[in-house]
C-alpha cells in the first residue's frame, strides 16, 4: 500500500468500491451475455426440429451485447486490461512513464467523455421520438439505449476518480501509485496473477 493511501484515505475508499460494483456489473455483463447466447440456441433449434421461430434472437443479442460491453468497460480499465503500444515506455525512467500514464488516462478519459456525450443524444432523440426498432418486436429503442448508456456513464465515474487520484499521486510524487492504478502491466504482473486465479480455482474460490 502507498503512503497516499493513508494520505487520501477517501479517495482509497471511493476506488474500492468502484472496483467492487464494478465485478458486480461484469458477472451481470456475462449473465446477459449467456442468457443471450441460449436464447439464440433455442431459437435455432426450434427452427430446425419444430419449425418455428422465437423471433428477434438477432436483434436482442444485438443490444445483451452493446449493454455487456458498455458495463464491462469500467472493470477492464481498472484491471488496466486496455491495450497500450508500450515499445517506447520501457525504455523510459519511472517519472516520465508515470507522467505518461496519466496523459494515456486523460486521453482515455476525454475519449469516453465525448463518446458518452453523443450517446446520450442518440438515447434522447429515440425515446423523443418514441423510435421503435423495425422488426417483430418493435422494442421501443430508448430502453437499450439508455441502458448501454448507463454503462458508459459508470465508466466515466470511474475514470473521474482514476483520473483524481492519479493526479493527486502526480503531484506528490507516488510514482507506484500512478503505475499501479493506470500503469501499462507488466509480464510478471500478469503471471502474478494467473498464479492467483489458478490457487483460488484450485481452492474452489475463485470469483
């Protein structure tokens, strides 16, 4: 733990549970995204075997995975599961690959920000205009929409506290907080951890 961590502790607690809302939104994430996949089972085997269909599989996997992945955006940036072109970082002294971590994290930020922004605008127009989706089901657009939405929008809360955080570690110089909380991970890390997962799958409590 960094000395911040005692210095900050409200900002330590606020990350915490970030962190753990959003393992909560990941298991629903992959819920969604298997009750997706046996809808559409089903639906393939009723047309072969009995000849009908359950209609509009394709279109409601289309939005279990457009909500799955706007959800799961915030646990995989904070377990830094984003992809970075690192060939230059390595080569560079601890500050100023902290200080492009923290460029990498506002460049992330920003993105998402104006990302958001217009998908809201596109979750506003159809629920103004009562959109509805053209196929058998006509599901009002609105509703898939502002769920993806409110996925997107938890993970620029996230990012916001990311983001304070890491400045607030800038600025007093806690270098293995910036690389911890927003760092590119390295090969031991990861193996560090898949040693972990494997001991917790091993003991029967992985999660």
């Amino acid at each position: 733990m960094s000395h911040n961590e005692h210095s900050f502790p409200l900002l330590s607690r606020l990350l915490r549970a970030a962190s753990s809302l959003s393992r909560a939104a990941i298991w629903a994430a992959g819920g969604l995204t298997l009750i997706s996949a046996l809808y559409i089972t089903v639906d393939v085997l009723a047309r072969k075997f009995f000849h009908f269909s359950l209609g509009g599989s394709d279109e409601l996997s289309g939005y279990a995975f457009a909500i799955s992945v706007s959800w799961a955006l915030s646990f995989a940036t904070l377990q830094r599961a984003n992809i970075r072109i690192d060939a230059l970082y390595q080569i560079f002294p601890p500050r100023v690959g902290a200080i492009l971590d923290w460029i990498a994290l506002v460049g992330l930020a920003v993105f998402i920000a104006y990302l958001t922004r217009y998908a809201g605008d596109v979750a506003l127009t159809s629920w103004q205009r009562g959109s509805t989706a053209n196929s058998i089901t006509a599901t009002p657009l609105w509703i898939p929409q502002f769920i993806w939405v409110a996925g997107l929008v938890w993970l620029c809360i996230v990012l916001a506290l990311m983001l304070l955080r890491s400045s607030v570690a800038l600025v007093t110089g806690d270098l293995r907080a910036i690389r911890e909380l927003c760092g590119v991970r390295t090969a031991s890390e990861e193996a560090h951890e898949e040693a972990q997962q494997g001991a917790r799958l091993v003991k029967g409590d992985a999660s």
